[in-house]
C-alpha cells in the first residue's frame, strides 16, 4: 500500500490481535502472523504444551525451533521499523524513549545509522563520538514523507547481545539463520557461509516459482468452482423444467379429469330428464282425471241437493254409469321409477396411488457431442412473442436413439449476426427418444435453432426459422355500460391469477368484480363495512389472495380469492408506512407487494402482511403510477413526465425512455404496464388511445390499438399469451390476441 495508506492505518497494522496493544518484541510466525512475544510466552503457557505453538489467527500449529520457546522465533524487523514510525507519528504528543537515557521526551532526535532515538540532552554526547561522525541524525520535528520511507527502509540488525550495532549480512548454511559480521567470526566460525543478499535472491525466485504454481492452481480451482457453480445452476434449471413440465402434466391432467366429470354430469342430467319427463306426463294424465272425477262429484251433488225424487230415478241410470265408472280409475306405471348411483373407477385411483402420476429419471452422458446428431421436423415460421414449437431426435454414432446416452440437452436461438433473437428455449423429454423444444422468438427475421449436448453443438442442426412479426387482433369482449353484476362503469386495473381467472376494478361503480377467461361473470369482492373507494388497481399475491389499491382511502385492502376481506396495509400520510393516493400495483420476485405512491411521488415495498420494506424514486419521480419488476430491473410509468423509468433492484435509477408525444417511442400520460412472455414491455397509453410494445431497453417494437376506439388503460396476460385490456372510454374488457 502508499504511504498514506500505511501511516492512515498504522495503529491497526502495529497492533497485536492478542492484547490488542501496540507490539512490543514482535515475533512472526511460519504463517506470517504476527504477535507479542509476552502473548506468545502466554499462549503455549496455558496450552501446556513446550515446542508447539497455535496461532490465534488462523489456529495452525507450529513447532517453536531452537529452545522450543517463543524467544527463538524470528522477529518481524518490518514491524519494529513501523513502531518507530509510530513513534515518530505520535512524539509531539507522547513523546519518545532516549535509548541512552531511558527519558521520554517530545523534543527528540532520530538517528537512522544507530535506529535509535536521543533526547536533546543526549544527542550531543551522540555526535561527539568520532566512530558518529557519519551517522544521519534528524530531529522527529523535521520528519517528512521521504524520512518516513527511509525508516522504513533500514538495514536488519542482530538481535545477538553485544551484537545489535552490526547489520545481518551473511547466512549461516549450518545453522540456516541470518548472521551478522561478528557472528560469522566468532559463532559460526567453520560453517558453510553465504552472502545474504544471494540467498535472499535465489529465495525470492524459489518463491516467485512456487507463487506462479500457486497461482496456476487457484486459477484452475477458481475455474472448477466456476464449473461446479454453472453446473449446479444447470441442475437448478432442470429441476424448474421437471417442474414445469410435472406441473404442465398434472394441469393437463386435471383438463382431463374435469372433462370427464362434465361428461358424467351431462349423462346423468340426460337421462334425468327423460325420466322426469316421463314422469311429468303420467302425472298430468293422472291430473286430468282427477279433475273429472272432482267434477262428476261436484256436479252430482248439486243434483242431489236441487232434484226432486222423480229426477233423481229418472236419471237414476247416467249417475250410476258417471260415478261407478272403474275404467277412468289409474294405476300408475312404475317401471319408470329408477335410482342413480355413481360408481368410482377404483382401479384408476389404485393404479395412480400405487404407480404415482409420473417419474423422475437421471440419464447420465455416455456419448460425446461429437458424436451425436439430431433430426427431426423443425418449424420453417414462428410468429414474435407466441411460442414455437418442435420435435427432435438425439443419435449416437451408431445412428441410434441417444435416449438415456446424452444429457438433458440445451438449445440455442440465434439471428444472422450470432446474437440471441429468443427467450430461453424449454426442452422437455417425451420418454420415447425424443425432445419436445419451445421458445418465444424476440423479433423478426430468420434465426438458427442449434441443438447442443455437453455443452457442444451436435449435427443434424440448426433448424432455419423466419420470424413473422407479431400482429394483434381482438378476440373476445364483455362487460358494457352498467351497474348491475358483470358490467362496468369506467374499469380500471386488471390482473390474472394462475386459473386465468380475470380480476377487474370498476372506479365509479366502486367494487372488483371477477370473471372467467371467457367472460363469465364469477363473483365480487369485498363486504359491507369494508367499502372501496375508487379503487384503481389490482394484483394477485402468490397465495392467491387479492391486493386492491383503494385509492380514495389512501390504503390497499388484501382479500382471499373468494373475496372475503383479510386486512388492510397503510393510511393516509407521508410516512414510510403510510400512502397518498396509491395507484398502480404488483408483486416483485419474493412475493413483496410494489406500490406507486402517486401523490408521495415514490415507489414503496410492503410484505404480504404490511410490514413497510424500503422505498426509492425519491427526487426523481413527478407521478408514479404503477411499477413492475422485470429480472433485475424495477419499470416505472411516470405519469406526468410522460416516460418511463428503470432502476435496479437496490433501487438505483438507471436510465427513461419516451417524451411527450404521439409518435412511435414517445409517450403521452403512460399509466399500467406488463411485460409478455417474450420479454417485452408492454406500455397503455391513456391520451394517445394505443397500447405500445417495446424492448426493456426503449427501443420500440410495435403498438395497437382496441376496436372501436377504446381507451386502454391495464393490462394483463393469460397464460396462452392473450392479453387482456381493461377499455375505459367502452367500460368493457377487450382480449387481444
């Protein structure tokens, strides 16, 4: 590091991890840790154990050479030098230690021969000594930046007593140790002795060799790591494809079941009904009679009642025909009467309970990309956002199906200029050998669908491919002016959840209604007592409960997907938990609730439960009105700047697009946006009455608009890719296709 660096962080570097004092005898240990040599003499005290010695840093243990006490270890010279420099930091406050006197004192002196400091009394007897005629002596107060460098800079004395005036120059073979002029004349007269400069040399090439093998190996781990990580990753994907493609099934599956239970119900009704009408028709048969019986009484009453003796015998044979009449009496017909009993298929439920609905298999690699091959039907044309679809077949070198021989195999897709022109492409194994590939093109032209295994690119593709440009067409509306259930007064926001059902707020009839992907009216949300004020948005949380932006009362209201109502989050304020006129709303990657705060002019993050999270766009926004998270981006329509915004996930602002105007890029009063399953940003412009379709980045793609002029406002997607758009000017909801 510079020397300011050092001199700024020189209390940390010149202090012990044990004591957390400044050093005092600094030993170094083999791992180049150092520490106090009264900490050391401490630490293998209480360990108990002579010769061996753990560093506290990094806990390894060492064997102490010599006498097997911490005395013998080498000192840390460089430590001693940064002491100094301490010292010399801190004199005018502190003061130093003469080393002839032993007196502390501010006024000082620093002799860079002797690497001692002299109080003022005492340099004089210093300088008067002939054999100091030589020596550099500085007064501390006189220090600058390159006096600091050349204390750091001074020779290595011995440490041997008697000796400490004399430089280490020589290396001892023998004894492997560092050795002074003396010390090589009188202690290790006889050993095998070297200039320590040499030695220091030919060490430091041992040890830059050793570094660059290190370094060789590092990098090579570095580079299995990375391995691992992007194989793990791998592993990941393919355990949201099984998913998906379990979930896929299981739905489909479901598909089935619920046709074959409609079926039921409609054979049962059926043949209910044939009955009931049977019945029906005796019934009315049997009521008829009974009507002329009632009458033949009726009237024959009267008769008694007004006749004289001589009428009552001279009608004495009619009466007696009318009233004992056995044919009109009715014994009804039985056989029609019957039971419906519904009878489970047993061995169906056994058979799932006992087999599962699937299975999960691992295939290991035994065939190299290079010796695979893949053919099949590709598609020849794909349409730019709806999803492509096509077969395959992996071969080994024998020309065989590499079924349980290649790895889950990858696919790219990509344009004339090599660059990615689609979305992740899903490969999902049939079990009979082949592959099932889906992908959602990005844009328009021709692209090269290549199949890879292990990472490589095998013959048989790539598949050419011309991307249409998309085009959107209304398919369906419902809803229309009205008060009454299914219909709308001014809708506003939309959302879907995972059964496509559809939610709509309504602002001026004051409710959310919900519908079927068809239109079928469903149900409303909310009760009495927990009435909604204009309320402008809505979203789906991951637990299916419904998040409703009341606007009017400054609050979201939280319902289950039945529509009872849960609980509240915020009230009317400026404080972080608090909300001013909330508009658009949706649900970020963990399943947080995103808030435009419009009239706060920020963008607010709640949990589920309403715990307040953090908040951005201060400053930066004029009028929020909805937020979506996109990968790592948060999207934010500005009402009133006419654009759009992007920050990142911490918040940061990143870059707009759009200005005010009613050309292709421009924007005028932006409200709700979504994004399709391409990737693309799909923008509902209030004023300029046309939905807009653009990259993340701005670039614009396309734009349409609803049939008889409507005004789109929200939008959102089934999961076939339709688009559902809520039509404020029409008061209905148009799906675009």
């Amino acid at each position: 590091m510079d020397l300011q660096t050092l001199l700024h962080n020189l209390h940390e570097e010149v202090s012990c991890s044990v004591c957390m004092s400044p050093f005092t005898d600094p030993k170094i240990l083999p791992c180049f840790h150092t520490f106090c040599l009264h900490c050391l003499n401490e630490l293998q005290r209480t360990s108990g154990k002579h010769g061996e010695i753990t560093c506290p840093e990094c806990r390894r243990k060492f064997q102490v050479p010599g006498s097997g006490y911490p005395q013998d270890l080498p000192a840390n010279f460089r430590m001693n030098s940064l002491l100094d420099v301490m010292a010399i930091k801190k004199c005018n406050v502190a003061g130093v230690k003469c080393a002839n006197c032993d007196k502390t004192s501010a006024q000082s002196f620093y002799c860079f021969k002797c690497c001692a400091f002299w109080c003022d009394d005492c340099i004089a007897a210093h300088n008067i000594i002939r054999a100091n005629k030589d020596h550099r002596v500085l007064a501390i107060k006189d220090f600058q930046d390159q006096d600091i460098e050349d204390v750091l800079k001074r020779p290595v004395f011995c440490q041997i007593e008697h000796h400490e005036s004399e430089e280490l120059k020589f290396f001892c073979k023998n004894c492997e140790n560092a050795i002074c002029n003396t010390c090589a004349i009188t202690l290790h007269e006889g050993h095998a002795k070297l200039l320590l400069q040499n030695v220091a040399n030919e060490r430091k090439s041992s040890l830059q060799s050793a570094m660059e093998t290190q370094k060789k190996k590092a990098l090579q781990m570095r580079n299995t790591i990375t391995r691992l990580q992007s194989e793990c990753n791998e592993i990941q994907e393919q355990v949201a494809c099984v998913k998906k493609s379990t979930q896929s099934f299981i739905d489909n599956l479901m598909k089935v079941f619920e046709a074959k239970k409609q079926e039921l119900f409609k054979e049962v009704e059926e043949k209910a009904q044939e009955v009931i009408e049977r019945l029906v028709e005796q019934q009315s048969e049997v009521e008829y009679k009974l009507r002329r019986i009632e009458t033949s009484i009726e009237e024959t009453e009267r008769f008694l009642k007004r006749s004289t003796n001589a009428e009552i015998v001279q009608f004495n044979t009619v009466f007696q025909e009318d009233i004992t009449d056995e044919a009109e009496l009715v014994d009804c017909d039985r056989k029609d009467l019957c039971h419906f009993l519904f009878f489970p298929n047993k061995s169906l439920m056994a058979k799932t309970q006992s087999e599962g609905v699937g299975f999960l298999k691992q295939i290991i690699s035994r065939t190299k990309s290079r010796n695979s091959k893949a053919d099949g039907k590709g598609i020849t044309e794909v349409t730019v956002g709806l999803e492509a679809q096509f077969v395959l077949t992996t071969r080994n070198a024998e020309n065989e199906q590499c079924y349980e021989q290649c790895d889950i195999i990858t696919v790219e897709i990509r344009n004339d200029e090599d660059l990615e022109c689609a979305t992740e492409a899903q490969v999902q194994d049939t079990k009979d050998g082949s592959y099932n590939i889906s992908y959602f093109a990005k844009e328009a032209g021709t692209c090269q669908t290549s199949v890879m295994v292990n990472g490589g690119h095998i013959s048989g593709s790539p598949f050419t491919v011309q991307v249409k440009p998309r085009q959107y067409n209304a398919v369906l509306s419902f809803g229309g002016q009205g008060s009454s259930a299914g219909m709308f007064n001014r809708p506003w926001g939309v959302a879907v959840n995972e059964r496509d059902e559809i939610a709509v707020t309504d602002i001026v009839n004051q409710r959310v209604q919900i519908f079927s992907s068809d239109g079928t009216y469903l149900r409303s949300v909310g009760s009495e007592g927990r009435e909604l004020n204009k309320p402008s948005h809505i979203a789906y949380l991951d637990n299916g409960n419904i998040v409703v932006a009341d606007s009017g009362n400054h609050r979201l209201q939280i319902f289950t997907g039945r529509g009872e109502y849960l609980t509240q989050i915020g009230s009317g304020g400026n404080l972080d938990h608090q909300l001013n006129n909330p508009w658009g709303l949706s649900v970020d990657g963990d399943g947080n609730i995103i808030v435009a705060d419009s009239n706060n002019k920020l963008i607010k993050i709640f949990t589920p439960s309403g715990q307040f999270l953090r908040k951005f766009g201060e400053d930066l926004l004029v009028d929020p009105r909805h937020c979506i998270q996109k990968d790592q981006y948060f999207i934010v329509s500005d009402l009133l700047d006419h654009s759009i915004k992007v920050f990142n996930t911490d918040g940061d602002f990143l870059y707009k697009f759009g200005d005010k105007g009613k050309g292709d890029g421009a924007f005028d009063r932006p409200y709700f946006l979504s994004v399709d399953k391409a990737g693309r940003l799909i923008v509902n412009e209030s004023d300029n009455h046309v939905v807009q379709v653009s990259e993340l980045s701005g670039k614009f793609l396309t734009k349409f608009q609803l049939m008889s002029g409507g005004l789109p406002v929200s939008t959102a997607l089934l999961s076939d890719g339709r688009i559902v758009v809520s039509d404020f000017r029409n008061s209905r909801i148009q799906i675009i296709k």
